[in-house]
C-alpha cells in the first residue's frame, strides 16, 4: 500500500533532476530500482505503525468531544494518549532503520486513513482492541521475513501492541 | 545512478542474531556469554542453541519464582500465579525438548534463585510477578532473530504473552518490552 507512493516519490525526484539537466525522461535511466526484501517488510511496519498513531490520533480526539467527565473518562484519554506515544515510539525507531537515499529521506509513508471509529468510548475501545491485536499478529508473521536486528525489534512491538489490550481494558473498566 | 537501491535496512540482513549486534539503535541487553551448550555445528546452530538456552534459563527461573509468588497470594490471585507457574513449566520442557532435538544439552536448573525483590505480601508478590515476566521477555530476544522460522515465532509469541502477563501484574507499559530504551 505505500509502495505506489514510494515509487512515485522516486520518479518524481527523478524527473524533477532530469528536467533540471535537460534530459530525455525518466526512460532514459532504466527501469526503477525495487526495494530488497527486507526493505518491503521495514516499509509495511512503518506504514502499519503510522496508521495506528492516526488511529489513536483519531481516538484521542474523539475521546476527547464525547467522552463524559469524571474519573473514567479521564483514564481513558489518559491511556489513550499514553498507548498513541508508544505507538509514535515504535515509529520513531522503525524509520530510524530505514536507510534512504538523502533526497528520500524525508518521506512519508501513506498507509491508508483509518477506519471510522464508532461513536461511543467502549465501542472506540473495543476498535483499538482489535487493531492492536492484528497488529501484533501481523509483526509476528512478518518478522519471519526480516533481518535479525530487525525482526527482533519487530518482536518487541508486537509484545507492547499485545499489552496495549490489557492496558485499553483497563482503562475502559467501570 | 538509478540503479542503486532504493533504501536499505540498518542493522543489515546478517550477522550475528545476537542483541549487541542491533545497529541503528534498537537496543538490547549487554551480549551474553557465548555458551552454544553443544560442541561443533554450524555458527547458525551455535546461535540458535545459545538462544534456546538462555530462554530456558529465565523460564527455570520463572517456574521457581511463580512458587514464590503463590505463597503469598490467596483466592482469584494464587489461581492466576497457580496458572502462570503453569505456562512456565510448560515453556520450559518445550525448550528443554528444542535444545536436545539440537543435540545439545540443556542447562540444569539452579537448586534456588536470588530473587530481584523481597517478598512479604501480595504487594511483592504481584511486584515479583512482573520482574519475572519482564525477566522472560527479554530471554526470548535472541531467539527471535534465529534462521529457523519456527523459533521465530516461538519466540515473538511467548514474547507477548509473558508480557501481557505482566501488564496484568501491574507491569508499567514500555513501548521496547526486552529491549533497552
């Protein structure tokens, strides 16, 4: 899902220097260059992960319009904020191991606009429950695909995502 | 110039499975004795073995400990320490069983553990609790970089569970479980 705009970003840096020499096109420089492996996998967990920090960016703020006052409502924007920095960390750190090209270094990748939340805490709760839980599921089929270093940093996000269920059930305990 | 590749991963696609060797900053606790626990075999096999081991080591460690916890514990509380020590001992003889099929030997059990914190109440218990599961995540670190795909899995997954153990402890979330921060 972020491979088209990777792929994009690249042509268009690409075309953008050919123009600027007064070349041809993009044809003119072979076909574009296909990520390894290890790569794809690094660029499926940065876009899971920054899914979920819009997902919880999501939550937090609808948390925020609908949930009502008092102690319960407090603890769940808490945790809500708490589980969104985590998640922020795991993204921090997964793009920390991406190694990019300079002019590419700075993009971003596009996973998609999260799902529509239901209108309620507990419902909002209950979403986030079973986002972390495909999460976790899918990091830990995916790591099998991934270097060392990085299948064990893959290994630890997925025991916080699976941890971040407990933690939501919790905070949205009457 | 297009033909170079469009990113790398840090940390390279090789090397040693061992948490020291995480470059790009994933962290991991200080490397570990180089024990493989059998003689011979290929660098992958000795890695594999070590990881084994070492996991073992903190699940023999667990199921000493869970005994601990549940003395101090009573009603819903010793039955869900009762169960833990279960999973444990469980966990343990899967390892013990992986580390022979490898033609090596597990390590021995200690006859006692120093445990990290006293315990005189339920308090302590749940405390230690957590210590333990904390303790079994990080166990499983170098196991989850091994060649053998199985023992990836084995080892994210027993990853999650000890430490959805802990949060249900009380453990405080981090978002690196078994990582260094």
């Amino acid at each position: 899902m972020a491979e088209p705009t990777r792929r994009l970003m690249l042509a268009v840096a690409a075309a953008g220097s050919l123009g600027l020499a007064g070349c041809k096109g993009i044809a003119a420089l072979g076909p574009l260059p296909k990520p390894s492996p290890d790569v794809r996998t690094l660029e499926h967990a940065i876009a899971a992960e920054e899914l979920m920090v819009a997902t919880y960016r999501a939550a937090a703020g609808q948390l925020a319009a609908t949930a009502s006052a008092g102690v319960k409502g407090q603890r769940l924007s808490a945790a809500v904020s708490a589980i969104q920095a985590e998640h922020q960390a795991h993204l921090t750190r997964l793009r920390a191991r991406l190694v990019l090209p300079p002019r590419l270094a700075h993009t971003k990748f596009l996973a998609g606009r999260p799902s529509p939340l239901p209108a309620d805490s507990q419902g909002i709760i209950g979403a986030l429950v079973a986002d972390e839980r495909a999460a976790a599921a899918r990091l830990t089929s995916e790591l099998l695909h991934a270097p060392p270093a990085l299948a064990q940093l893959m290994a630890s996000i997925a025991a916080s995502e699976a941890a971040h269920v407990i933690y939501l059930r919790r905070a949205g305990s009457p | 110039m297009m033909a170079a590749r469009r990113g790398s991963v840090a940390g390279g696609s090789g090397g040693s499975p061992s948490r020291a060797s995480t470059a790009g900053g994933s962290g991991g606790s200080p490397s570990r004795a180089s024990t493989a626990g059998g003689s011979g075999g290929s660098p992958s096999r000795a890695s594999t073995v070590a990881a084994l081991q070492t996991a073992l080591a903190a699940e023999q460690a667990a199921s000493y400990g869970y005994g601990v916890v549940g003395a101090h514990l009573t009603g819903t509380a010793f039955s869900i320490a009762s169960a833990d020590c279960v999973l444990h001992e469980r966990a343990r003889d899967a390892l013990t069983r992986l580390i022979t099929s490898l033609g090596a030997t597990p390590r021995a059990a200690a006859a006692a553990y120093k445990l990290p914190i006293g315990v005189s109440s339920a308090a302590d218990a749940a405390r230690l609790a957590v210590d333990l599961e904390v303790e079994v995540v990080a166990s499983y670190v170098d196991l989850a970089a091994v060649p053998d795909p199985r023992l990836r899995t084995l080892a994210a997954k027993n990853m999650q569970n000890a430490y959805v153990r802990a949060a249900r402890w009380g453990a405080k979330s981090r978002p690196f479980p078994g990582l260094a921060p």
